[in-house]
C-alpha cells in the first residue's frame, strides 16, 4: 500500500479560499524576507490540502492557487532565466518513490539504467553567472522563469568563488544557506545589534540573501548542484555539458573551484537500480542529524542526459527528478510555560513548557533551555511562537523567538531568585546557576545516582529504601552507607534479617569497584561514565586524581581548558566525601592502569590502542550478559576509546542485533564492523 502524506483537511469552500490566502502570504513572506507564519511541515501540509480539495472540487480552484506554481506563485522576479528553474515534486516513501520511478520508465519506454542521488539543501536555490571565468551576477529562482538580483552578496559565500578555473561562460545553480556555525555567529550579530535572534538557519539564509543595507554582514555557504552553457554556446564545451550525465557534470563543477557535497557524507552517487537508491535515501537520512547544514530530504533524478530529455517537464517541474522528503526535524510552537528544576548536583535548568507537536515523528512537550544566560541571549517570552529543534536522538531544544508573530500579548519569563528545590539561595556566578547547598540540596538524586548500575551497583537500593535511611539521620550522603550497622537496618521497618544481611553483603562488595566506578559514582560536573574511566585509567589512583591542577586534568582527552578547572574545584568540594570513602576502605585504584609518568608504554601493546570503538544494537555471545557500560569499560580495559556515535575518527563498529542508524553511518564512511562474536575474540583476554 503507497504511503499518504500528511495533508490539512479542508472542509468547504470557505476553508479552501483561507487555505489559498494563508499559503499565498506565507510563501510571499518566506521569499521576501526570510520570515513565514508557517514552518516548512505546515506550508506543505497546508499545500497538499489545498491540491487535494481542487482535485475533488476542480470548479472551485482559485486564480491565486499555489498549486503548480514555483514558489507557491508567491514571487515576481525581474531578472528573467534562460531556462526556466523549477521545483521537484516530491514524494513521502519507498513505495512512492517506486510508483513514481515505474511512471517515468512508462513514460520513456525503457529502464532508467542509471539513477542519480544526492541530498536536497534546505536552503535557497540561485543562480549564479559567470562570464570568461568571472562571477558577474546572482539571481534567485523567483517564479521560476524570473528571479531577483541579488549580485550585492557576492564575496560573501563560502563555495561560490569570484572565478572559475577556467575562464567560461556558464551558469551555475545551486543552494545557498547557513552552516550551524554561521547560523549561531549570524545569530549573535543580530542580537547584539537589535536584540533579537533569527528564528532558523533558512530564514536566516532567505533575510540575508536579500538585504541589501544591514550594518553587519552575515557569511552565507554555497553548495553548486548543476551547469547550463548559454542556450546559443555551441563550443566543443557547452556541448559536452549538455551531454554529459549528471554525476559527471558535478565532478567538473567541483574541478572550477565551487563547492559540491562531494567532500560531505552525504555525497552524491550513481546508483543502478531502484534497491541501491533506496538503501542511499536511508544512509543520508541516518547521517543526518550529525550535519553541520540543514538538509529536508534526497534528490533522485535520471543521471543520463538523454533519458533527462526524453522525460521532458511538467509547467512547475522536471519530470525525470523527483524529492524524497524526510520528516521535519523543526517545528513552530508556542511557549507556554518555563519549569526550574534542580539537579543532582545543584545546578538549576530551565526547561521549555510546550504547546505540544509532532516532531520527526513523535509528540514534543518539552524542550532544552540550558540557563539563564541562554534564555536572555534568546530574547525568549511566554507566548511567543518558537522554533524547535531535534536531531536525530537529540532531547529537543528551543532554537528561538519567531519575532515577527508576536502579538504584544507575551509576558517576561520568570526568572527564580531561590533554588525552586530547596528554597535556599542561588549561586549565579556562573552561567550554569546552582544552589548554594550543592549537591545536599537533591542529596537523594545524588545517592540514587552513586548506587546505580553503571556506578557502585548496590543491588537493594531502591529510591524508597534511601529515602527511608535519610529521614532516619543514618546517611547524609552515598558513603554514609559503607558505615550503616546490622543493628541500625534491623530497627527499620519492613528490614528483616535477611534483607538486611542481603543488603550489607551488596554494600561490602560495592568497595571492591575499581576506581572508575568510584569516580561516576562522585557525580563531578562536566564527567559521565565514559569520561570517569578515562580519567581513572590515566592518573590510575584517586591519590593522582587528587593532586593534579587544571593543567595536569587537561592531558586526559576530551578535557579542554573550559572544563578542568571545574573538574578541579569540583574534587576539593568532593573531598570531605572522598575522604569518608577512604575512611570506609573503597577501593581508589583502576586495575590494569598505571600512574602517567609510565602511562605511555602500557596501550601501545594492547589490542584496541588508539582505537575509537562504538557498540550498537543488543549484543550476543559473550557479550550478552554485559550491560551496555560493561561493555564500554571492556573496549577501555583493551586500550581502546569507547565513544558513543560514529563519525570519520571512527576505527570500529560492533553492530549486535537490531542495529539502526548507526551502522548505516558506518557503512557510509568506510567504518570497520564487526559482530560481538568477533569482538569477543579479539578482547577475550580482558573478559
């Protein structure tokens, strides 16, 4: 059965005029500055509404319909193409892409042998002029047969160079838009100049592009995606580029200089039948969220210029091409509400109260703000409609204010003056605030983290039974309980005899935890478990953990400057705490690891030294019965580094059963994968 897009139900003529009038300010708003009263998802939703109530009421369709107008009709240019540049239909899954494909083989009488797929650009598509080698002008797509001048941002995007290698005479179209970090640097510009933020990477983009005065400028990135000659060039080259397939004619965009997703991990290929198509569709969507632009879905088109000409257009698009749209991974809400919430270690997080939405593919009503320093830079009210983000795994965040759908009605958001957990006062020295009381403020949140699985893993402890142990005055802390006597736990309720004993035993054997676990069990800011086991196997001891500066806590990888001078002053406010443990006769040595000075010559003969290794999926084998943190301090005790996603420094995937995203990325990149069975084998020794 072909999957159905989502669409806006229209129930009468009324609502289809409405429908029409609000797609038609939208899109003029989007295309004129940036700004839109609807986010992406909603235009199309809202478009495919309006086309499906015209197909079942074809006497009612309005002049000022968007449908089968680029630019939903929204756009006059008055720089005219010389051929015209059109949308792509799109489609919503496999089996449409399949339907579509069979439609177009149909239309040409013959298999399409060679398909091209590339990644489509959430950005603005312009053309871009060269003449003898020379950029002389930008125009954006406009209505599709004419654009806007936009020759004023030239020397202001990245990929599109002021000349070509050779010295020709061509068009260059492609996308421009804003990488994550031009997006935040546009961002702190406009703040500082009007106090206000951009709502998102493309409408930032679109304002840009277009504002021809604005005392700051914003840097814009260019990724070409085709080339046409001039329609009356009849030299050896225009012909050769009018011939050559597609992936071919990418490959001499790139050779002139201008920037292709070719050095991406979503690079164009050519793939020979529809399977392998589809298989690149969900190796792009998986590498998605670790981009640092914005992509909205892929691109498949016939790669051969003459199955290109023989599919022809349709009056709004190319019918040898076609989008394959991935669901949206941002949305417009409303901010309803801030919550305050203290952590186990004091620090106190504001968190995004939402009008609940749907967002790539589940229900958001909750969403990241960080502190209050963010929510100032943002310039964030209650009521404003905002843009939420989410990447892939991501907890979704607040992006920003969409300014111009204010309505005067939103209100400041209150900002707490004591801790909302205990009622104490707030250190706000830093941008992170924090109770004065630390980490006693949440002292149960503290302790049911240090006895967790992944920590001391005392098994017993439930929420119920800590809480039972600090209202009687036996703990104040995790280390409290390496003191708590058999007499004292058999005076509580529901403790019986063998409870008690069972529990005891389990506390004895939590000493017996090498120092990695002690150390995740601390809770130091700015650590996890994968950072406390590479602190603990590099200084070996909690002695050398204890005495080493912020320079000394820098030599561990993945500790900056920024935080290990927090690491530090996190361990001498810890250091009554560690003290007790000592005092207690928890172990505060990492097995297997020596102190620095000899460091250096205890990795170089181990099986994993210098290896990034990532687990996914539910392990098997030997493996089975590990957890997942078992499995980390496993790669570690190997030499190995255990890190938690895939990227290009990637040395190795254990890929057990059920495996997603990750192993579609690692087969992109050329990552080694191997099964548990195998991984076992190569680790057996420290098993």
């Amino acid at each position: 059965m072909t999957e159905t897009p989502p669409l806006t139900v229209l129930a009468d003529d009324t609502a289809y005029a409405e429908a029409v009038q609000l797609a038609v300010d939208s899109a003029a708003a989007y295309y004129a500055d940036g700004t839109s009263t609807l986010d992406d998802d909603a235009y199309d939703r809202l478009v495919r509404g309006i086309q499906a109530y015209e197909e079942e009421h074809p006497e009612a369709v309005l002049p000022s319909s968007p449908t089968g107008k680029v630019a939903g009709g929204a756009v006059v240019g008055d720089v005219p193409h010389t051929v015209p540049m059109l949308s792509l239909d799109n489609v919503f899954g496999a089996e449409q892409l399949s339907d579509w494909a069979a439609g177009l083989e149909r239309r040409l009488g013959r298999a399409v042998t060679v398909w091209s797929v590339e990644p489509k650009l959430d950005g603005l598509a312009i053309s871009a002029r060269y003449h003898n080698g020379r950029l002389t002008q930008l125009v954006t797509r406009g209505d599709g047969s004419a654009g806007e001048d936009v020759s004023h941002a030239i020397g202001t995007i990245v990929g599109l160079p002021d000349r070509l290698a050779d010295a020709v005479t061509v068009e260059l179209r492609g996308e421009v838009m804003m990488t994550a970090s031009q997006f935040e640097e546009a961002c702190a510009k406009r703040q500082a100049h009007d106090g206000t933020t951009f709502a998102n990477p493309r409408s930032a983009a679109a304002g840009t592009l277009r504002t021809r005065e604005r005392p700051y400028v914003c840097e814009l990135t260019f990724f070409g995606y085709g080339v046409l000659p001039p329609p009356d060039d009849h030299s050896d080259l225009a012909v050769r580029l009018r011939e050559l397939p597609h992936s071919e004619i990418m490959d001499w965009v790139a050779a002139q200089g201008v920037q292709t997703t070719a050095a991406t991990p979503v690079a164009g290929i050519v793939a020979e039948t529809l399977e392998r198509v589809q298989e690149r569709v969900g190796e792009i969507a998986a590498v998605r969220p670790e981009l640092p632009f914005g992509i909205d879905g892929i691109v498949i088109k016939c790669d051969l210029a003459a199955d290109q000409a023989a599919a022809g257009f349709s009056s709004r698009a190319p019918r040898w091409a076609i989008a394959y749209k991935l669901p949206a991974t941002e949305k417009i809400t409303k901010l309803i509400g801030v919550e305050w919430n203290t952590g186990r270690t004091g620090v106190i997080a504001p968190r995004a109260v939402l009008e609940p939405v749907e967002l790539d593919g589940s229900i958001v009503t909750y969403a990241t703000l960080h502190n209050v320093a963010d929510i100032t830079r943002r310039g964030l009210m209650i009521g404003d409609s905002v843009t939420v983000y989410k990447a892939g795994d991501v907890i979704p965040r607040v992006e920003a204010p969409v300014v111009h759908l204010r309505t005067g009605d939103e209100q400041p958001i209150p900002i707490p003056t004591a801790c909302p957990s205990c009622g104490d006062s707030i250190d706000s020295s830093q941008e992170r605030w924090r109770c004065v009381r630390g980490r006693a403020c949440r002292a149960i949140a503290s302790i049911i983290y240090a006895v967790g699985r992944d920590q001391l893993d005392i098994e017993g402890l439930a929420e119920n039974r800590i809480k039972q142990f600090l209202d009687a005055g036996f703990i104040t802390d995790f280390a409290d309980l390496f003191f708590l006597t058999r007499e004292q736990l058999l005076g509580l309720e529901r403790m019986g005899e063998t409870s008690t004993d069972n529990l005891l035993a389990a506390i004895e054997q939590a000493k017996s935890r090498p120092l990695s676990r002690v150390f995740a069990a601390l809770g130091v800011r700015g650590t996890g478990r994968s950072m406390s086991r590479r602190i603990a196997r590099h200084f070996a001891t909690m002695d050398n953990i204890r005495a080493a500066d912020a320079e000394a806590i820098q030599q561990v990888e993945g500790i900056g400057p920024e935080k290990a001078p927090v690491v530090v002053a996190e361990l001498a406010e810890l250091a009554p705490l560690i003290d007790k443990l000592v005092q207690a006769g928890v172990n505060m040595t990492e097995p297997g690891a020596t102190p620095p000075a000899e460091g250096e010559q205890t990795q170089s003969g181990l099986p994993l030294a210098s290896m990034s290794v990532v687990v996914t999926g539910a392990m098997t084998g030997p493996l089975a019965s590990l957890s997942r943190n078992e499995v980390n301090e496993l790669i570690e005790r190997a030499g190995g580094k255990a890190s938690s996603s895939v990227s290009a420094k990637t040395s190795l995937l254990v890929a057990g059963e059920k495996t997603g995203s990750k192993r579609a990325k690692a087969e992109t990149l050329g990552v080694r994968i191997m099964s548990p069975e195998e991984f076992a084998d190569q680790v057996s020794a420290f098993l």
